[in-house]
C-alpha cells in the first residue's frame, strides 16, 4: 500500500501490484499530495443507472436518426442535456486534485482526423490510482476509462501528424481488458487512442506522465 498526506489526512491507495504501486516506484505519487481518484465504484454505478433510467446515454439508434436526417425534437433535447451534463461533471472534477488532468481533444474511434468533427473535446485525467480516464458526453457526463498505466504498451507523440487537423498529437497503445484476470496477458489484442494537446509542452506533459 502507499499513503499520501495532506494537512494531516492520510489516504491510503491498496494493492501495490496496480498501477499505482507501479507509479509510487517511479516516483509520480508526492508524499505531500492528496491525489484522486475519479469516482468510487457505488458512485459511478449510480450515475450510470440514472443516466440509463432517464434516456440519457446516447445509443445506436440516436445516432443512426442524427446520421440519416431524422433527429427528432426529443433526440435533440436529450443531446442538449448530456452536453450540459458533461460540462457539469467537468466542472466538478476540475477542482480535484490528479497526477494531472487537462482539456484535450480526442480523436473518434475509426475516423481518420484530417477534419475537426472527428475530434471532440474532453476532459482527461489521470488519477491516483493509475487510471486514465476522459469525461463522457455520450454517456451523460460519466467517466469512460481508457486504460491503467500498467495496461499501457507504448504512449508516444506523433512526430509528423500531417493527416491530422491538430499538430501536437499523442498516441497511447493498450492491452485489451482482460475477460479472466488470472489469464495469462502473452497473445493479448491492444487497441489504441488518440489525442491531441492544445500546446506541444501539454502533449510532451501527457506523454512523460503516462510513460
């Protein structure tokens, strides 16, 4: 276990064998700091059922009618909620304290970014427990996890993003999530994510602390 302090409060993070025993090693966890984690498992388990019990996360069939033209009045007022519900819950972890956190933007899956309507911007943050995760709009203002630090293969800047509308780009390459965790990880699928920094310092920022 680490323990982090603050003003004489002592939080405690378990199980050095994730990744934010992994990071303490390296050194990314200061003994000064009172670092957070996004959300406890009952919070984020009731954020999410409100959200399904009020038609709020968006699905297959909003955007199947937002494609095709037939957005109805109703589809546009809940997109309408979940983008004022994002900005809500950013604004609520922006007073948080995390290894680091920061506006980004975040290119769509199976898009190729040469247009900036393939990106959308988003809130990412990396917590004390070794989790990188991004606000969601498409999910009504949750956290979407992307991966732990120790599911990371490689995070790396792309040195000549020509086919992307943003220059300063970064690449992050991850070890699928495991069905059974006591598989073994050898012959395990990645998948990959990417975003792009506002500034080339924030890019390297990002980069040198999922490394």
């Amino acid at each position: 276990e680490i323990s982090v302090r603050d003003a004489g409060v002592e939080i405690t993070i378990p199980d050095m064998k994730n990744a934010a025993g992994a990071r303490a090693k390296r050194g990314s966890v200061q003994s000064c700091d009172i670092v957070d984690v996004v959300d406890g498992l009952a919070e984020q388990q009731l954020r999410a059922k409100k959200n399904v019990e009020g038609g709020l996360k968006r699905n297959s069939d909003d955007e199947f009618r937002k494609l095709t033209g037939q957005e109805t009045e109703k589809d546009k007022e809940r997109a309408e909620k979940r983008k004022e519900l994002r900005a809500k819950r950013e604004a609520e972890l922006s007073h948080r304290r995390f290894l680091h956190q920061g506006k980004v933007w975040k290119l769509n899956s199976n898009k190729t970014g040469e247009s900036k309507d393939m990106w959308r911007h988003r809130l990412l943050l990396l917590d004390g427990g070794g989790y990188l995760n991004y606000v969601s709009e498409k999910d009504a203002g949750e956290t979407t996890r992307v991966c732990t630090v120790n599911e990371m293969v490689k995070c790396d800047a792309v040195s000549q993003p020509h086919s992307f509308c943003f220059p300063c780009v970064f690449t992050i390459v991850y070890r699928a999530t495991k069905a059974n965790p006591e598989e073994s990880t050898a012959g395990l699928s990645t998948k990959s994510i990417t975003f792009a920094a506002e500034t080339e310092e924030e890019m390297h920022t990002w980069v040198s602390k999922l490394k």
